[in-house]
C-alpha cells in the first residue's frame, strides 16, 4: 500500500487543486503539531480531503468506475485505447490494470487526510461545536471512501489511526471495515449542520444518514448478509425523507446540467478554471464518431450496453438518459447527417447517455457539448458539473427497498417512495399488491434506470444480490465477450493493485485473481 507521507495542509491542498499526482517519498514527514494551530489550519486540512477525491487520478473521471464495467449499465469501445475498462466489461480484469489503480489510491488519500485531522483536530483552540462539525467532515469522507473501498476491494486494511509510511498492516474483515463505516457516519450524523449556507458540496447530517442508510442496506447482501440491517436502513432512510430538507427535481434533465439542486444530498465539486475539472461529462461520453464543428471530438469512452437500453422503459427519463440519434459532420457542407444509433455508419453501434453530455448549462450553452439538435459547435473535456453521489432517488429507493424486506412486505410508504421516483421519470405508479420479492426487484430494477451509468451504482447492487449470471444471460452477442477463464463468483471483487501487492508479501490476493 502506498502510504502517504504528511504534508502540511496548505500543501495538500494546492496539489489537490491543481490536479498533480502526490509523489512517494517515505522520508519526508513534518509533525501536525506544527502546523495545526488555528481553526484555519484545520479548515485547510479538511478542504484537502474533499481535494484528495477530486483529480483524475481518484474521482474527477470515469476510471473511477473501472471494476464496474461487468455491470449492464456500462460498456466500451472493443478497441480503441479502452483496455482498462474494457477487462472489466469481459470480466477479466487483472491487478496490473492502470485505471483500477486510480480507484484505489484516490480513496486511500482520503482515508490518510482524514486521519490526519482526527488525530490533532482538538489540538486547535476553538469553540466545541465548530471542531465538531470540521471532525465531523473527517469522519464523513473517511466513511465514503472506506465504503467505496470495501466494496470494491473487500478486506482491506482498517486504518483509523496515524501510521508510519513504512507500516504494512494486515487486510481486515470486510466487517470490521463495516463497523468502522457505520461508526464514522454515526458520528458524522450527530457533529455535522443540517447545511452549509453558501458553501456547496459540504458533507452534512442528512447526507451522512444518507449515506449510513445505503450502507445498511448493502450489509443486508453479499457478502455479509446480515439481513436484520433492513430495519436500520429503513429508518436512516426515513429520518432523512421526514426532515423535509430535499426534494425531487422537478425536471430529470436538469439534474444533470445544474449544480447543486434540491436533490443533491452530496457531490464533488469541480472546476476548470482552478484547475480542478470533472472529465466524465463531455468528451467522454460522446461517440468517436461526432465531431463539433470546431473540429473537436468524442472520446468514446463509455455508454450503455444494448439491452440494458432496449429494455429502459420509454418515458422521459429515458429520453433524457440516453443519446440514441448520432450526429455526423460532413466536413464539406460543415453540416450533419443525424442516423440512429445502430446505423452501419456508425463504428460502435450503441446508444450513448445524453444525461453526461452537456455538463454545466448555462445560458443554454453546455461546458461539455455545446449543440442544437442538429448542430454540434464544441465538445470538450474538463467541465465545471458537480459530481453527485447522493441523490434524493436513492434515499426514496433505499426506503422503500429496506422497508419492503424489513417487514412482510411492500407498505403504502414503501409504494409512495418508489412512485415519486417513477411520477418524476413519466412512469405510471407501481403495479399494487406485488408480493415482496416482486416489489425488491421493481425497486433494484428502477434503481439501474434511476442511476444508470453512475459512479458504480447499479454494479453495486449487482454484487450485493449476486446478479451476474442474470446480467450476463441477457447480455447481447454484440457485446464484448465475456472472458470464462475464472468463476463468475470470483468477480464481484476486483484485484488488489500489484504493486501493493508486492509491497505486502503477507497478503493473499483476491480469488481468481
């Protein structure tokens, strides 16, 4: 494991800011006691946090998603240069893989700066509540980041504590990192202010219930399956949906091309000018095939795979989802030829999200593709949209999934949870009386179209309820082809990096891997 030296905050959060990767040097150390004197101090510690999450190399592109791609939601190019996600598409990915490094080290910063500021956070002389609410943060974003790794990962060290750059603790339990997650939100809950007035993208007590409740949730499945979490889910959930603080967005589409609106519980916050851009928006996720007419491209990283879009229902979150009519430049009239997304003329022949297109609208104009509805002027890669990783959506489904298999089945609040979702899509209220399965299915199951192509959402749930054989039988033969070298029950967790690995003789890699 690489183990991060200690910078002072300052420090942390230039380098942040400016999007450069931390080096490795196991000499360098300067002691907190130093720098951690004032309340500014600690804010700068904190702010490098949320810093260590947003580069390239963490959470500020799609490799954050890299083990995800054996998910229905997401698939790539079978060339091109998408190797990486590519593997995971065929499930075959291996430890040696580039980008899924990015998904471990970006979290792990995180964990460091965090203990970093629970360590000496009460050394700054300021009043009780207001070293609460900067703890509170710590404990917020160190769970968010364990519960990614967890998931990801599985057994990985619990390190809640300062250590030395030269420790190589033991991978614990996927339980105790567990309880180390619900521990920290719990705190969280408690420490932190409803809001943040003016100063976006804070974590907050409803976003740690939140967070705790999706949390609960995913201990009832694999592979803890302690089933008695659905009560806790439940009522996290519904502590949150009470308080009346968010609410749905009226219009789905605007979810994607505003910052911050009433249903963002909590998001990363990036922007280009401060050398900080979101860069899964734009470029992206647009075709290899369009160009804009100022001569720029798509990057044709991601997008659905077939029937996962064939089988999306047609309503208005579809239409806002999914970019299924490619616009083609003829270079010498400068105008487009607009052909369906399974045209011969294109080289992929998939659809693409529309919802990941635009990036930041403003006045009409979108930070990652700039177009009409037949014109493409600019497509760009660095945009300014806040990354949301909680929504309003996944509290209401979490609700009403827990509520759903916490009791004998689907109650009248579990319907109106799910029903708003489905309302707010174009989507006729849920069939009544379906027994419980049936409703956890139609809950899991609006939930891949809710979350379709976000950050890992429906490959999350794919590993909790053990879906893959389901998700690979209704897999299109025009679809990359799944690699059989190794059981699909060895792929719900990715490799450890190798060289972590080799840093820790005394680790047992991964099954299959």
């Amino acid at each position: 494991m690489n183990f991060k030296y200690l910078l002072p905050a300052s420090m942390l959060l230039l380098l942040g800011t400016a999007c450069q990767k931390l080096k490795e040097d196991p000499q360098a150390s300067l002691t907190p006691g130093t720098y951690f004197k004032t309340q500014s101090d600690l804010d700068a510690s904190v702010a490098a946090i949320y810093t260590e999450l947003t580069p390239d190399y963490a959470f500020g592109f799609t490799t954050r998603m890299t083990s995800c791609f054996g998910a229905d939601d997401l698939t790539t190019d079978p060339g091109l240069n998408k190797g990486d996600m590519r593997a995971f598409d065929e499930l075959f990915g291996q430890s040696n893989n580039s980008s899924l490094f990015n998904q471990w080290q970006g979290p792990w910063n995180a964990v460091y700066q965090a203990n970093n500021v629970l360590a000496n956070y009460t050394n700054v002389k300021s009043p009780e509540q207001t070293l609460q609410q900067s703890a509170g943060q710590a404990y917020f974003l160190r769970a968010f980041s364990y519960y990614y790794l967890v998931r990801v990962f599985g057994p990985i060290p619990n390190i809640t504590t300062q250590i030395s750059s030269t420790t190589r603790p033991p991978r614990d339990s996927v339980a105790t990192i567990y309880n180390t997650i619900v521990s920290d939100l719990t705190i969280a809950a408690s420490w932190l202010p409803a809001s943040w007035p003016g100063q976006p993208g804070r974590a907050t007590s409803g976003a740690a219930r939140s967070l705790l409740a999706d949390v609960y949730l995913t201990m009832t499945g694999w592979p803890l399956n302690e089933t008695q979490y659905y009560a806790n889910a439940a009522a996290e959930a519904d502590s949150v949906i009470n308080a009346g603080t968010y609410s749905l967005e009226p219009d789905f589409n605007t979810v994607f091309t505003t910052n911050n609106g009433p249903e963002s519980i909590f998001a990363l916050q990036f922007n280009v000018t401060a050398g900080v851009p979101e860069r899964s928006y734009g470029s992206s996720s647009v075709p290899l095939d369009e160009s804009g007419l100022d001569g720029s491209g798509g990057w044709d990283d991601y997008y659905p795979e077939i029937n996962f879009y064939l089988n999306s229902p047609k309503c208005y979150r579809s239409y806002c989802t999914y970019y299924d009519t490619i616009k083609l430049l003829d270079k010498t009239t400068k105008t487009f030829n607009l052909v369906p997304w399974n045209s011969p003329l294109t080289h992929a022949g998939h659809p693409y999200y529309k919802k990941f297109r635009h990036g930041l609208v403003t006045g009409g104009k979108g930070d990652g593709v700039y177009e009409t509805d037949s014109v493409i002027y600019s497509i760009t890669p660095s945009t300014n949209k806040a990354m949301d990783f909680i929504r309003y959506p996944m509290v209401l489904l979490d609700y009403a999934e827990a509520a759903d298999m916490g009791a004998s089945g689907p109650s009248a609040a579990a319907y109106n949870a799910i029903n708003l979702v489905r309302q707010r899509a174009g989507l006729p209220n849920l069939t009544p009386g379906l027994s419980q399965t049936a409703f956890r299915d139609s809950v899991v199951q609006e939930r891949a179209w809710e979350f379709a192509g976000e950050n890992g959402v429906r490959w999350f749930d794919v590993v909790r309820l053990q879906m893959l054989p389901q998700i690979i039988a209704a897999r299109s033969p025009l679809e990359n082809p799944i690699n059989n070298s190794n059981p699909i029950s060895t792929r719900y967790l990715a490799p450890i990096p190798s060289g972590d690995m080799s840093l820790d003789p005394l680790w047992t890699q991964n099954a299959g891997y």
